[in-house]
C-alpha cells in the first residue's frame, strides 16, 4: 500500500526553509538524494513508501530543488545543517541512506558530529582517473557558466554526458522519450555545481574518516559502469566501520524492490 505521507517544512540554521514528507511509524529513517533529485524526481517517494512499511521515513527537497529554499553563497555546511533540521524533526538519532552524491552528504554530515543510528550508502560516486582521484574542478565551472547563460538544456546534457556518462544517443533522446524527467531535470540543474562541490572534497575518506565510526553499509549494482563500482568497496574500505555489497542486475537506477530487503537486514525492522 503506498504511503503519500504529511508534508511539512523546517528551518534551516541559515534560515533556509527545507520542505519535507514524513511517512510512516517506527523508528526514523532520512533518505538523502543525489544529484538531480527531489521528491517529485527520482527513486525517493518509491523508497519511502516501501521503507514506511517499517520505519517514520523523511524524505526532503535538497536546497535549491523543489519546495526548498537556497541561500547563497553555496557551502556544504549549509547542506548539513539542512540534514541536521531533518533530524531534529526525527526526534532521534536517525538511520539514514544516502543515494549517489547524496550518500557523500550523508557522509560530511556524520563527520560534522550529526548522529545516526547506521547509513547506508548506494553507489557514493568518489571516482577515480587512473587511480588517482577525479577532480570537478572544470565540470563545475563549465555548468555554472552553462547555468548563467540559461542554457539549461545544455547544462542537463554536459552533467549527464560529461559527468555521470551516460550515453550520448540516450541524453539526446531524452526530451522526446521521458520529457516530464527532462523538465524536472532542468529545474534543477543549477545545483548540479553543489553536488561536485560535496564530492571534491574526499576528506571523509581520508583525515576525517576516524570521525564516521557509525554502522555503514555500502550497496552497488552489478550492472553499474565499471568506476560506480570501483567506487563501492573503496569507500567502504576507507571507512572505520563499514563493508559492501552488491545487488544483482542492478544499476545506478535502483529499483526500490531490490534496494529495500537489504536495507531491512541491515537496518532491522524499525
């Protein structure tokens, strides 16, 4: 039975307002999204109303995207001060998933000293050029100027090209084959920048890992280009205390119905 959830707003410590979906009953679980996201755009709402079956699930819009507010200048303390109203409202210490560039987030948050009970974290996307790690450094100044320009469009394409990888023919097709997600995909693209932004910084992995001593599982996909899941045992190997896993016939499209019986293992049941 799907869950549609009480929609509500909290406040941000800068101010900003973070609109939000509570669904469910047990024990408090925030889902953070990646890049592109938000409640009406992507795997969340799909996640949370199997997840509400067991848990009070929080489902929220990044700043920036959706209902949310933003403030600038962008800073990442600002996003984890986002995730700490969250789980102010949680009223508990959280478990939490984080998906793609959302479980980085997830990440500085519990390294910034916001608690939770254990994270889970689908394909965290801190790739590697030859071993070395990548920089965005280029990437987000080409979709800023993209962004300023108002070229839209072209940002969407050089993110999901450029960036992520996907394929060329498919991208271009989008807006024909899947224009409500292309749409969507628009109207957010100008925080695209602040996802690059979170992922830069590889501190977590590194100095700052001793910090992230919580329960941590790392999930990918079988199916999943060749550095998604390079990225997978890396990070969970960087961890204090965390291990992978992969999900078979799985891709960076994670499908709820695959995702949701490891998360109730490795969570328990709410």
């Amino acid at each position: 039975m799907k869950s549609t959830g009480e929609n509500r707003m909290t406040t941000s410590r800068d101010g900003t307002t973070i609109a939000f979906t509570k669904r469910g009953s047990g024990a408090p679980l925030i889902v953070v999204d990646g890049a592109f996201c938000y409640r009406e755009n992507g795997p969340a709402t799909e996640l949370a109303s199997l997840l509400a079956q067991h848990f009070t699930v929080f489902t929220y819009d990044r700043r920036g995207r959706g209902e949310s507010g933003d403030r600038a200048p962008y800073a990442v303390e600002r996003e984890i001060d986002d995730f700490r109203a969250l789980a102010k409202e949680a009223g508990a210490a959280p478990y939490a998933l984080g998906i793609s560039s959302g479980g980085a987030l997830l990440l500085q948050a519990v390294a910034s000293g916001v608690d939770a009970k254990k994270i889970a974290l689908f394909e965290p996307p801190y790739l590697a050029d030859s071993n070395a790690p990548r920089s965005f450094g280029d990437a987000k100044d080409r979709l800023q100027s993209l962004v300023s320009t108002g070229d839209l469009a072209g940002a969407v394409r050089f993110f999901m090209t450029d960036v992520y990888g996907a394929p060329r023919a498919f991208v271009f097709a989008m807006p024909f084959l899947m224009p409500n997600a292309w749409k969507r995909n628009k109207l957010v693209v100008h925080t695209t920048p602040y996802d690059l932004t979170i992922l830069g910084d590889r501190s977590v992995l590194n100095e700052r890992r001793s910090s992230i001593s919580v329960p941590a599982l790392v999930i990918g996909g079988d199916k999943s280009p060749k550095e998604l899941r390079d990225a997978v045992p890396a990070v969970a190997n960087a961890l204090p205390n965390a291990h992978s896993r992969f999900l078979t016939g799985q891709d960076h499209n994670i499908s709820g119905s695959a995702l949701v019986p490891v998360l109730l293992e490795f969570f328990g049941t709410g």
